[in-house]
C-alpha cells in the first residue's frame, strides 16, 4: 500500500475511513503528484518527504532546516507510521525536491483538496490580492503569488504565482477559471479592475466588486464626480449604510453609498454586468488626528447598500486573514528560497497548512496558538491532517 495511503488508514476503528470523505482525504489528493526524482537517487519516498513537511509547517517550523529538524526531533513518532527507508531527509533534500516538484501538479492536488471542503455559502465573498514573496528575488524580480480566499469558509481557493506585480493582471483571469465561483462575489483591487476581468467573473455566473484607482485614470474621474456631487446635492438618491469600529484609541467610522443610475457613464456596456456604482469614506480618528479618504468601486451587485458594504469589508479582511497570518506565522516575508520552484511550492504549501489549521475548530485558539498545541501533541497533530 503506498505511503500515503497507509497514513490515511491509520485509526482505531474497526474500519478504514474512505479515501473520498473529504476529511481525510488531504494526503490521498497528493498520489496524483509526479515524483521529479530520478528513481535511482530516490532515497526517500516522496510521501515521506511531503508529509514531514507539512507537519513542520503546522507545528510552526517554517524552512528546509526547520523540516529536517523536526523530523530529527519527531523521528521515533514518524516511524510509526512512514517508512522512512533512508531516514530523515536532509535540508538539501527538501530542497532539491521543492524546486524540482512541478508546482502546477502540486497545486492542482491543492485545489481539488481545498473544493472537497469549502462549504456551500450564498454570496460567499471570494477576495482576490496579490502578496509579495520579498526574500525570493531572483534576477532583480519580486515573485508575486495572487491568492483567491474565501472570507466565510477561512480558506484559501487557489492561488498563481507571477514574476512580478504588472504580471498580476494577466494572473487573475487565469485563476479565476480554475475555482468554481458560482453564485460568490469576487472582489478585486485597483490591479484587477480590468473589463476582461469583468467578464470572467460574470461568465463563472458570480458577481463583482472592483476599486477604481489610477489605472483607470478616466472612468475614476467621471464615478468620483458623479457620486462627490450626488452625496452633496442630492444624498437621498443613493442607497445609504454605515459602519462604526473602536478599537484601542482607534476610532473608525465608515459610510457607504451606492447608486444604480448609470445613464451618464458613456462606458457602461464596456464593463460586463456593470449594474452600480459605489463609494466608501473611512474616517479615522486616531489621537485626535482625524484622517478621511474615500475609494470608488464598480459592481456588478444591484442596489443594496448593506451587501455592497459586506462585500468591501470582506475585500479588506484578506490583508489580516491571510497576508498578515502568512507572514507572522509562517515566516513567508523572511522565506529565501528562490532555487527553481521552491518558493512557489513553498507558497502551496504554506497555504495548505493554514486551511488545515483554520478548518480546525475543536481548538478554540488563534494560529500560534494550535500550531504551539500540535507540535506539544501528536494526537491534535493527526487530527489537523484529518487522520
């Protein structure tokens, strides 16, 4: 029986769990991943080497180095359940294995897994952003990885690496088409609005909310003065809601405003399913300093102000729920692999790890948190991976 799959055997029942029930079929998903070994130099089994990994990541480790230590520190407990032919494998050979594993495959098996669990959710809010991967310049470029996450389900869909942010624009279409976003509202920043990106998303039968900036200098002009001028003279012909947060010494009040009449925009056909415009002014009083902007978005929603707001908060909730986690508890900004595909390997990976930790909810803790109790506690370890 592969590795793998005697992982997934292991438990006290009297009979094995199906590969096919969703919590516990993670390590199932990876038998479809080529191993990019030559077989002669394999002296460890990819399953092995996939498995230490992860459960490096979810007890908090971060690195090659920190892999191999942890298989040193956890080999007696490993041994149970994998065969380990050569041992545990070196930091080099986590590496050589990373760089060389086809991040497509890898990835692929990561999103079958990630749709087996995400829950069905009206309007699920669908956040779309790009992150830099700081420390793995290559040839003076910054890698970008563009991540799709689900604010209700907690868990990262999908996500593409580009070499640099311009390239994101031609990332996203393509991630898109690979989730299935029925019936969800996609949100994207200024980067992503874009008329292409517009129409993918009508035509995966979702909708859209999209910032306005810069890069589309004209149309932010004309939706900025419509909706200033309309708020000032005119404020009852808008839909209307508001939002208050204190929070240490900080105190935020936002107010947005919505509007469907759209006659006056001479591009309106150009943009797929356009339907309203909206606007969020964020006050923020912070020391007696209080500070005001506002940022202007096309929509595909049709008038209701309280899910355009809900839309946009959860736009903004990806910077906390996954780039700050990424970077705070994973390490991701300090990571320096940048040989071949590791550092978008290691992005997968990384965000593997926080599905598991997130779909997790008999621990009523933070990420630090489980990840400290996972590495203290082999049982709440096998339960992350769903065995």
């Amino acid at each position: 029986m592969p590795v793998i799959y005697s992982i997934l055997y292991m438990n006290t029942s009297a009979n094995p769990p199906s590969a096919e029930t969703p919590e516990r079929s993670l390590l199932a998903h990876f038998q479809d991943i080529v191993d990019p070994r030559v077989e002669r130099t394999r002296d460890h089994e990819l399953g092995d080497i996939l498995v230490i990994a992860i459960c490096t990541l979810l007890c908090g480790g971060e690195g090659f180095n920190d892999m191999e230590d942890f298989g040193h520190a956890k080999e007696e407990w490993f041994r149970t359940f994998l065969r380990l032919p050569g041992g545990i494998p070196t930091h080099d050979t986590f590496n050589r294995v990373f760089s060389a594993m086809d991040p497509k495959s890898f990835l692929d098996c990561f999103q079958r897994w990630t749709q087996s669990l995400r829950r069905a959710v009206s309007e699920e809010i669908v956040a779309v952003d790009g992150k830099a991967l700081r420390r793995a310049l290559r040839g003076g470029t910054i890698p970008y990885v563009v991540s799709a996450w689900a604010t209700t389900n907690g868990l990262v869909l999908g996500q593409l690496r580009v070499n640099e942010k311009s390239n994101e624009i031609t990332a996203v279409p393509e991630l898109l088409r690979a989730l299935d976003l029925a019936g969800c509202i996609v949100t994207l920043d200024a980067m992503g609005c874009q008329k292409k990106i517009a129409r993918e998303i009508v035509e995966a039968d979702a909708d859209y909310v999209l910032a306005l900036k810069g890069n589309q200098e004209t149309v932010h002009e004309e939706i900025q003065t419509f909706l200033d001028d309309a708020i000032r003279t005119d404020p009852k012909t808008l839909a209307y809601t508001a939002t208050v947060e204190k929070d240490h010494g900080r105190f935020e009040q936002r107010r947005y405003w919505q509007s469907d009449r759209l006659d006056w925009f001479a591009d309106r056909a150009k943009w797929e399913g356009l339907k309203t415009v909206g606007v969020v002014e964020s006050q923020r009083t912070v020391k007696g300093q209080v500070q005001t902007e506002r940022r202007y978005f096309l929509s595909s929603l049709s008038v209701n102000a309280e899910r355009f707001a809900r839309a946009v908060r959860g736009h903004w909730g990806i910077e906390n729920s996954l780039h700050w986690v990424l970077d705070v508890q994973f390490g991701e900004d300090q990571s320096r692999a940048r040989s071949g595909h590791a550092a978008e390997n290691l992005a997968t990976l990384r965000r593997l790890a926080l599905n598991l930790l997130k779909r997790e909810t008999t621990k009523k803790r933070g990420i630090r948190g489980k990840q400290k109790n996972a590495g203290w506690n082999h049982v709440y370890l096998m339960r992350l991976l769903g065995i």
